[in-house]
C-alpha cells in the first residue's frame, strides 16, 4: 500500500509522443498493481498523467478494465477533475490563482492583461499552441497574492505590469527586422517595446 | 512486542539531542508558504555552510507566520531559542555569523522565551503570537514532520495508547464530555458522530478524513498536516478503536503536495512503530490508514462527495438518507470529520476533557485555527480559543488593514458564505454568532476587505466559484448558480435593472432545494449583500456606479495630464490602447482597453480611473 505515487503531475513534462498501443500498454503497466473499489482509481489517474502531462483517450478503456467499470464512467471521472487533463499543456502554461486574497488585489485586471498579452482565453491555448493560461485554486501562499506560477516557481504580489512584462519574458526574440524603420505618421520611429527574451520568472 | 512506554523512551532519545543540542543548532521552516518564497534556497546554503561551521541545520514545519517566512529558529545551548524572519538566502551569511559570534542580527524577530535580548522582544510579546493559545500548533515549527520520533517524544500516541486501555463507550464520554464539534464547519458534535459508527454493526467500517481543505481563503488544515501530520494519523486510529472501524481513508486535496508527502510519511512511520496495522501496540485492534489524494474538486470536500470519490467515479455528493453512519464509503457504515475534528482527539485523550474544554466559552469549547489572508497586514496562520472577538484576530494578530485603509468586511468559512460588515466585526468566534448574521465562521478562512473591495466583484466570483464547481446534479444549483453570474454580470456591465435584484432574491430561494449544501449555501454571499451592503448593490444598479471603482464595466481609465510617464503606460499596455494623436496628445483608446491597471501603475499622476456613467 506504500508505492508511493509522485505528486509532480501538475508539473510533469509534457506528453512523450507515443502511439495507441504504447499508451494502452504503458498504462496497462502504470496501473497493474491498483485494485477496483479500494479508493484507487485517482492513484492510477495521477500515475497516467505523470507520465503523459495528461490523461490520453486510450488509457480510458485500460482504466475500464482493471477498475471493473465503463469508459464512460472513467471518461466522467477525469472530466469531473481540474487537475486531471484530456489534452496535452501548451509549452508554456501560466498559472493564474483565483483566490480571494488575489482576488482584492487585482487578479482580475492580471488576468485581463494576460489574456491580450498572451493571446489566449482562460484555460486555453494561444493560437500558435506555444501558451497556456491556466485557472488555479487559492492554496494558501496569500502572502504573494496577487500571484502567478509558473513551471513551479509560484511569483508575487504582482501588479498587471509585472504580469505583462512576465508574459513578454516568455515570448522568443523577434526575427530580425527587415530594413525599413517604421514611421507612426508624425516623424516619430515607433517606440513599441521590444519584447525582452528569457524563460526564467522573475520570483520575488 | 513494543509498548508506548519504549517507544517513548527511544523517541525521547532521538528528540533530547534536538531539545538539548551539543552545538548551535538551525531549524529551518520548510512547509508551502515558506517554500515559495525562498525557504528551500535557505535551507541549502544552511546545509552547504553546515559542514564546516560547527553547527547543525534541521528541517521543521511551520509556525504559521507567512508574513515572515522564511524563518528560521536558532537553538543554543543554554539559551532561549531566537527566531529570525525573511530569512531569505542573502541572509544565510549574516545568520551563520551571528550564530558563530553568539550574537543576534537585526532580523531577529524574536526570543522564544520569557525573557527578550536587547532589543529583540519574547515571543509573547509579539502581538501576532501574545494572543494565541497553540494547542494544536504547539509542535508546529518546533519539530521535524517528518520523523514520528518527534511527534512521540512531545506525547504523541499517548492519547491512544490511553484510549486502547479504555472502553470504547469511555472514550466516546471523553469526547462528548469535552464538548468538541467538528471543526469543517457543521459544528456537530464528534462524540456523537463517533457513536453512531460505533452503535453500527455492519463492518468493514470506514474514517474519513475530509483534508479536502477547498475553501479559497482558507489554508488552517495544509498548516496542520504539513508541520504535525502525527495528530492527524492519531486522531483517526483514535477515532477508528472508538467506533470500531477498520480503516481509515485520509482525502487530501490535489493542490496541497507537502501535506500529500508528509501525512503519508507520518502513516508509513507508524506502521514501522506498530502504532497502525495488525495489533496495535499488542491491544489485538487491527486498523489500517491510507492516504488518497484528490485531484482538484471542491465539492469533494463535501463529505457525501468525498464518498463519491473515493468510489472510483465522479465525486458528486449523494443523497441523504441514507448517512454515512449507515451506508457511507462502498456502503459500508462510515465516520466522517475535518482534519482539526481528528487532530483535537489525541489532545483530550492524553490530557483529558477538563483540560481540554478549559478554554473557550460555555458553549463552544477549545481552540479554533483561522488563517489570514487578504487586506491585513500579517498573512499567517492562528491558532485562538473559539469565542475571541474577530476583531482581535484582525486588528491585533493580524496588525489591522495597511496601507491605511478601512475595513469594509470580513469573508469567512468560503464561497457558500457570505461576509461580515466592519460594524459588526466585534462578534466573537463562535459559529452562532456568525449565524444570527446570515453567514458561516466556516472552517477557519478569515479574507479581509478594505473599502477598495467591491461586494458585488466578490458576489460574481463566488457564484462563479459555485457554477464551476457544481457537480451537475441539481438544476437549482449548476443553473441556478450559472443565472446569478449571469445576473451579476450584468450589473457589474452597467445594464443592471430592478427585476435583478428581485431575480437574485428568487435565486436565493430555489437554491434551497438543492440536494447538497453547495447548491444550498451558493447564495449565501448574494443573501449578505442584501442584508449589508444593498446600497452599494443599488449604486450598481440605480446609477451604474462602482463606489469602489473595480466592477470594469462601470468605469474607465482616462488621461488626465500630459506626462513623460505617459511613455512608459503606453509601453507596458497590452492592447496599445494608449495612442498619442496628432498634437502629441495622449490618449486612451476605449474600443481597446482591457481595463488591466498596468497603464495607472506606472503612471499614476497622468492617468485616472473615472465612472463610466458618471451622473
């Protein structure tokens, strides 16, 4: 009863590119000692997305069979679940905490910035696939709200425009530019920020 | 065999060279709070400088000050133990140094002891500890959570070990007698819950442990487990020996990976001591204690929900009857309570139910954790005797509101309650009270509000909160919950009328024939609005004003002098919504505002937020 599952699934690295049938029976491995009615479906759940970054629709049916159920019921059951993933993370997801603490310091104005900084909605994916922005629950750490984690590394408090330049830090270096400096119609060179490059947070 | 009388005695070996050290000795507090801001980085450079600096560094849970972590408690022979806060990794050096020259630094914090040192103060001095009674807590950044030895040389597994000698009928009088209520926030009395597993005969039979600490805002349980995991395991074989279970099941939260590592260290450490298993401590009971760790959903924090999950399937709460006594986990009869329920068990045991009920008040007795989190000066964990105004642990704990501020209101117990006003804020900590004022004290989250905070934000994110998380089952309440959001939002847009506040009355109403509490208690908040703040509400709606100016719908962001700060709002926008016309005038596009702030952050003299319909 001790094999102690890893608790780094939120975390974990995103999925290896296996084919059906390496995910069937690499599930079928990951869960072949849990029982069916013995409080361990969740164990195997968490095991499956350690090892993927998320639950993959062919270990569905492998979940049926050995806890004795349907896919429908083990499909519902990992629905049902926040933490649990039916698709594999973006490259970069940043979390954003929706506590309370948060909440009264401007998570919701982050949040906003975010969303146009990193060009996705909440709990999706930018166009591009390369960021995520990820709703987490309030664990505690409100000292740092308003707060941001990313890749583990929890950042605040934040204002929205730490969270803006956090967001910049995270997209690549602009191609080179073409010759041909751009004028905004009154003379002026455009002073648009460069993005800075980076993939380290800024935790405080 | 082992009896408790040589696990002691070896236990209180391995603690003496920690109570009594050869040479200085450097506790460092590593739990969630300390660990994101740097404590694992102290911790390090402790270890690394250890080797040579003729002292020793050792790992310790929490005492609940997270304003100040990472803190550090040094230990030398012969003096009272001083501890140090923000003890971030630049301060290791400084530290080390001090400990060598047997001297104290400037971030010294305090003495732990009756006496101070020069300027550092003892600990009881401190307001945020001065008011405390730590029961519960009174190992919690003093031992290592990680080694039973610890937890037993401090009178851990004294409780059962008296409690395997008694009849299980005594132990449940004890229980009663020291008039303990479940601490999750139903405040039912644990004895009798105990009793009703105890008087079912059907067996296997189950303890839960609800450690599903899901409340944002509330973080007293992860504090618990994750700094004295052992009260916890003990309170549940306790609970098992009492009301004749076999096994108990200890749900912890996804979200909370220490408490997950710490609490299944402190169960696998007591099958090594004989303390959970086969025969334990030679009594012939037979109890098994498993750790299941969710994975993100707030009404398995419900204990029907909880059931659910733990049966392989989606966690929605059951209907009632039958209850968990008769037909709880797998159907079989069950006992569920919260985390701080289990953990106060072991306490009355070992000293007994007059001791126990020796604080709080004539009604509700002992003590109670609350954490603080919010518009307050000192984020942290408390732990005070029920029945303390509220006020005190805002104000004097919690050193008040910064910045200046006014307290508008206090949300405790979570989304399915509501808020206190700041008038009425002197109420002591007793879940009546709370409950004449149409809210819950609820399980221990204390948030602050300052006049900043909108009431009606608050409304939109915990009715938004509830739609999330409602399993599906009840109409009332996953659509219920999904037209309040809808209602509010509204409101907070500026197209607020008056049949919504008749709606959200009517809401409030159905949500009453929801099966489970969270559909039941998911307009709680919208209820307190009414009942505290309905002008507020009404300026929303009447007039289409934020007095707080937060609700986005209702306000705008202007430029209102021409500065050179101006460039650097225009660089930070995300949306290049700051655009400078042809007389080099800026301003701001409003078709592409997103409303974030950043603009007014860096250029706080040139931009200003203004009512959108200003009347």
């Amino acid at each position: 009863m001790f094999s102690q599952a890893s608790h780094n699934s939120r975390t974990s690295v995103r999925g290896t590119s296996v084919g059906d049938v390496g995910v069937a029976s690499r599930t079928a491995e990951l869960i072949s000692d849990l029982k069916a009615d013995a409080a361990e479906m969740l164990k195997g759940l968490h095991r499956i997305q350690h090892e993927f970054g998320y639950i993959p629709g062919e270990a569905v049916a492998v979940l049926a069979d050995r806890f004795k159920t349907s896919p429908a019921i083990v499909f519902g059951t990992v629905d049902f679940y926040s933490e649990l993933r039916t698709t594999p993370p973006a490259e970069k997801v940043v979390e954003w905490c929706s506590g309370p603490a948060c909440l009264f310091k401007n998570s919701s104005g982050i949040r906003r910035a975010l969303q146009a900084q990193l060009g996705c909605e909440m709990n999706a994916a930018s166009a591009d696939g390369q960021f995520e922005l990820r709703l987490v629950q309030c664990d505690g750490t409100c000292k740092l709200a308003p707060q941001l984690r990313y890749r583990g590394a929890y950042m605040g408090p934040m204002t929205a425009a730490s969270a803006i330049e956090f967001a910049r830090s995270l997209k690549p270096a602009p191609e080179p530019p073409i010759e041909e400096p751009e004028s905004d119609g009154d003379g002026e060179v455009s002073t648009e920020a460069a993005p800075t490059t980076g993939e380290e947070p800024q935790s405080e | 065999m082992t009896t408790y009388a040589e696990l002691r005695a070896s236990a209180g070996e391995s603690w003496r060279v920690i109570a009594d050290p050869q040479r200085p000795l450097i506790k460092v507090g590593i739990a969630t709070c300390s660990s994101v801001v740097g404590a694992n980085e102290t911790l390090a450079a402790l270890n690394g400088a250890a080797a040579d600096g003729n002292f020793d560094v050792m790992t310790v849970g929490c005492i609940g000050a997270c304003y100040a972590e990472p803190t550090v408690e040094v230990h030398v022979r012969g003096q009272s133990p001083v501890l140090y806060g923000n003890v971030t990794v630049d301060r290791v050096s400084p530290l080390i140094d001090a400990v060598q020259q047997g001297t104290v630094t400037d971030f010294a914090i305090a003495v732990v002891g009756s006496e101070g040192r020069g300027d550092v103060p003892p600990l009881a001095r401190l307001p945020f500890f001065a008011k405390q009674t730590r029961r519960l807590m009174a190992q919690c950044g003093e031992t290592d959570p990680e080694n039973i030895d610890h937890y037993i040389a401090n009178g851990g597994y004294e409780g059962l070990d008296k409690a395997l000698r008694m009849d299980k009928e005594a132990i449940i009088k004890e229980l009663l007698d020291s008039g303990l209520w479940g601490r999750g926030g139903a405040a039912f009395p644990t004895g009798r819950k105990w009793d009703f597993l105890r008087t079912s005969d059907r067996h296997p039979k189950y303890i839960v442990c609800n450690a599903d600490e899901g409340d944002p805002g509330a973080f007293v349980n992860r504090n618990l487990m994750e700094s004295d995991p052992g009260l916890i395991v003990e309170g549940c074989i306790i609970a098992g020996f009492a009301s004749d279970a076999d096994r108990a099941y200890i749900y912890i939260r996804d979200e909370y990976p220490i408490p997950v590592d710490r609490v299944q260290k402190a169960v696998e450490q007591a099958y090594e001591r004989g303390l959970a298993g086969r025969d334990i401590l030679g009594s012939g009971f037979d109890f098994e204690v498993e750790v299941v760790r969710g994975a993100g959903s707030y009404v398995c924090g419900d204990e029907t929900g909880l059931l659910s999950s733990l049966e392989d399937r989606r966690g929605m709460p059951k209907i009632k009857p039958p209850f968990p006594a008769q037909a709880g986990a797998f159907a079989q009869p069950s006992n569920i309570n919260n985390v701080e329920s289990y953990a106060n068990a072991p306490m009355i045991l070992r000293n007994g139910a007059a001791w126990w009920a020796s604080v709080g008040t004539e009604r509700n007795r002992g003590t109670k954790m609350f954490s603080l989190s919010g518009k307050i000066e000192r984020v942290g964990i408390v732990e005070v005797p029920l029945g303390t105004p509220t006020r005190e642990v805002i104000e004097i704990l919690g050193g008040g509101i910064p910045d200046g501020k006014q307290l508008k209101a206090i949300q405790s117990g979570g989304p399915l309650s509501g808020v206190i006003p700041a008038s009425e804020v002197d109420i002591p900590l007793e879940p009546e009270y709370y409950r004449e004022r149409g809210t819950l004290m609820g399980g221990g989250g204390l948030v602050v509000m300052d006049e900043d905070d909108c009431v009606v934000d608050l409304c939109i994110y915990f009715e938004w909160f509830a739609e999330d998380e409602s399993c599906g089952r009840c109409t009332t309440c996953f659509a219920g919950t999904r037209r309040a959001v809808e209602i509010l939002k509204r409101i907070a847009s500026g197209r607020g009328r008056e049949a919504d506040l008749e709606l959200l009355k009517l809401l409030g109403t159905v949500a009453q024939n929801a099966n489970c509490f969270h559909g039941q208690g998911a307009p709680t908040v919208v209820n307190s609005m009414f009942r505290w703040f309905e002008d507020e509400l009404l300026e929303h709606v009447q007039r289409k004003r934020c007095p707080a100016r937060r609700c986005a719908g209702l306000i705008r962001y202007e430029v209102v002098h021409q500065t050179d700060t101006l460039q650097a709002a225009e660089a930070i926008c995300p949306t290049t919504a700051i655009v400078k016309d042809d007389a080099g005038q800026y301003r701001i596009d409003q078709q592409k505002c997103v409303k974030c702030d950043a603009c007014r952050e860096v250029s706080p003299y040139a931009i200003t937020i203004v009512d959108e319909y200003a009347s």
